[in-house]
C-alpha cells in the first residue's frame, strides 16, 4: 500500500498582511498531482491543515477543492485536528465526507471506538491510528493539583506517550499499521535563528521524548513542526512532513516535502521524499542601505527580511527601503544602543505610549504621526474599561468605532 504523509498545511496564512491565497493554491494542485502520479491510495493530513480555528471562506474553498480532486483521482483521505484547527469543525466535514472516502479525527477515541481508522487498498487494508493535538492543559492541570508544578512538562510527556500506546494496542497484525498524530517530538529541529538550526527540548516545550513513542505502528507520521526531518531516536521509523510553504522566516532555506510511505503488513515501511517547488521562498538581506540595494536581484521574487544597518534611527528609511523593494515585507533597524547605562531608560518605567512610540520608531526609523499615537491611547484606554468592568461583573461598554 502506497500512502502520502503530509502536515501543517496552514492554509490561510499571511505574509506580514500579504494574501498568499495563490501560492497555497498552487502547492495543494502539486500535492494533488504527486499523489496522483505516485498512484497514492491514501493521503495522511496530521494536523494544522487550517492556520485559523476560524477560516475564511477563501481558506475553505482551498481544502475542500484539495479533498475534491482527491476524490475524484480515487484517493482517500484522513485529516486529523492540530492545534490550529478546530476540532468541532473537523467533526462536521467528517459526518458528510466519510462517504466519499475522507475520514477525519477530531478527538481522542479508544482503539474500538473510533480511535483507528481504516483504509481499504486494491491488495492491503491500513489501520491508521489517529491522534489528534492534545492540549498541555489536560496534563498540565492534573500536575498542578498533585503538586508537581516542578514537573509539568514531564505529566504531558507522559500522558501522552501512553496514550499513544494504549491507542496502538488496537493493531492488527496482518494489516498495515500506521500511527498518525500531531505533537512535538523532543530534541526536533525547529526554526533557524540567524541562520543556524536549534533542537527545541522539552522543558523549553510541551512534547514527548523519541523512546516514548509505541513501538508497534510500522511508521509513525507526524505534524506540528514545519522543518521536514525524521526521528532517528524514536523505536519505529518516524517523520515530520513539515509545512507545504516556507511560513515565516525561520523557515527560509527549508526545501519543502511530502512523503510516500511504501507497507505491506509486517515488513518494514520505505519512506522517499519528494519535494514541493511552489510557493515564493523567503529570503534575508543585510547590511548598510546600499549594500541591501545592490543584493536584491539575487532574491528574485522572494518575500524579503531587510535588517538595515544605521548609526541611528532616521526618519524615512524604512519607507525608502520598501519603496525601493516592493517585495520588502520586514524592514529592521540595526543600530548599537547607547553605552552609557543613564541613558537608558529601563523598559519598566515606560508607559504604554512610550513603549508604542520606541517600538514604532525602532521599526520605521522615525517619529509616529499623532493621530497615530491619539488612537493607541484611545484603544488602551477602552481595553483598561473592559478589564476594569470584568473584575467586577459588569458588562463592558460599547467600543468605539475606529476608522
């Protein structure tokens, strides 16, 4: 049985305010095309597949056209819920799609509940235990009450672990058998900082350790974060997708995947993958404004990160720079802050305003204008009243209209 793993779509996502309805277009017809080429019987969607629990009508469109051509190309379908989706919305695509060969897993269910789903191959069937985000809370609470506040992250890891499990008991071994779910695996690769790769560990994050994870399933596919990479610490082979675009910058560089999961019952699964070539790539540039300048045709179409490099804030810049780079998304002023301690202010003596106000010159190299400022005020203070009435019972007032 052929099956393709995939994660993390985040469909709906911005750039810095930018619509990227287009790119997630492009990329889901090209997920579509590799099933379809690879002659998939399955596709595995582990979470995040929405960037809002609350998606636009554009967002919508995009999955349920993805889950149509799947259908249409006799592919089916199991979409788990992550931590961005929301569940109750997964629940309700499910009641109508099961019958036409798109299962979903909202919430954890026992093995012979509804906890694993099956997949009717030409020659194998698949069970496909589907475990979808759990929240810290659940775990983190019942820590807290027992008094082992010092332990937290240790109560997720875990409960979940034994959850994942107890829901693999349910196996049958002349089938395929895969565990598909949504969590942060210790020790995984996540976003680059200034260009170098960092292992996030628990205690940093909520998350289970490698050889924690079940040894039964014959591969574990997994989403949550967006850096393609397996798991070689864990029992069973193991591996993150990742996300279908580069989101953000920490992601820049990544070369995005899917992965074809290869099984037949009782043998070791092979795992290739293949990667995605839609979607505009994120790229940095650095240095003084000319420097910045002369390397913008090397990003190509790139959206851009600009860290500008200036002796000190001057009015405009910022504005020249996106102005002179329209694909600009992020303009940063680098400058070296004043040696002398006095000078500083500490940020904790600062009011709202003043820090608004530093924040906007820091980011745009020059004063806010004070109707800008005007407003910020106005919008602190209607939030002051709506905590001020929730500490008491009472219902906060009407807001504003803001133009």
């Amino acid at each position: 049985m052929r099956l393709l793993h995939t994660a993390d779509w985040h469909v709906g996502r911005t750039m810095r305010g930018r619509s990227r309805t287009a790119e997630f277009e492009a990329v889901l017809a090209e997920l579509i095309e590799i099933a379809r080429d690879q002659e998939v019987e399955a596709l595995l969607v582990c979470g995040d597949i929405w960037d809002k629990a609350t998606p636009s009508p554009e967002s919508d469109r995009l999955v349920f056209e993805a889950l149509r051509e799947c259908v249409g190309h006799g592919i089916q379908a199991v979409l788990l819920a992550g931590n961005h989706d929301n569940p109750r919305k997964l629940e309700a695509l499910g009641l109508l799609s099961e019958l036409l060969g798109v299962q979903t897993q909202h919430e954890v269910l026992r093995p012979n509940a509804g906890g694993i789903l099956t997949i009717e191959g030409s020659e194998h069937v698949a069970h496909i235990a589907a475990v979808p985000f759990i929240t810290e809370g659940r775990y983190v609470d019942a820590a807290a009450v027992m008094g082992l506040q010092e332990d937290w992250f240790g109560a997720y890891a875990d409960g979940v672990a034994s959850i994942l499990r107890a829901i693999c008991e349910g196996f049958d071994p002349n089938a395929v058998n895969i565990l598909a779910t949504h969590i942060f695996v210790d020790g995984s690769r996540v976003a680059r900082v200034d260009g170098s790769e960092r292992l996030l560990h628990i205690g940093q994050t909520y998350g289970i350790n490698a050889p924690q994870l079940p040894t039964s399933p014959q591969y574990i596919a997994l989403g949550h974060v967006h850096e393609p990479q397996e798991i070689l610490a864990a029992p069973v082979p193991t591996a993150y997708s990742g996300s279908l675009l580069q989101l953000d910058f920490g992601e820049r560089g990544q070369q995005k995947v899917v992965r074809i999961i290869d099984a037949v019952p009782g043998q070791p699964v092979t795992q290739t993958p293949v990667p995605l070539s839609k979607g505009r790539p994120l790229a940095e540039l650095r240095g003084s404004l000319d420097e910045v300048l002369a390397q913008h045709e090397e990003a190509g179409d790139a959206y851009l990160r600009v860290r500008l490099d200036v002796e000190r804030p001057e009015p405009g810049i910022a504005e020249r720079v996106r102005e002179a780079l329209p694909n600009a998304v992020d303009v940063q002023l680098e400058y070296e802050l004043p040696e002398d301690e006095d000078a500083v202010e500490a940020l904790s003596q600062l009011s709202a305003a003043e820090l608004f106000t530093r924040y906007y010159q820091a980011t745009n190299g020059s004063e806010p204008p004070p109707e800008l400022i005007a407003l910020f005020e106005e919008l602190l203070e209607e939030v002051d009243d709506v905590q001020a009435a929730e500490a008491v019972g009472e219902p906060p007032a009407e807001p504003a209209v803001v133009p």
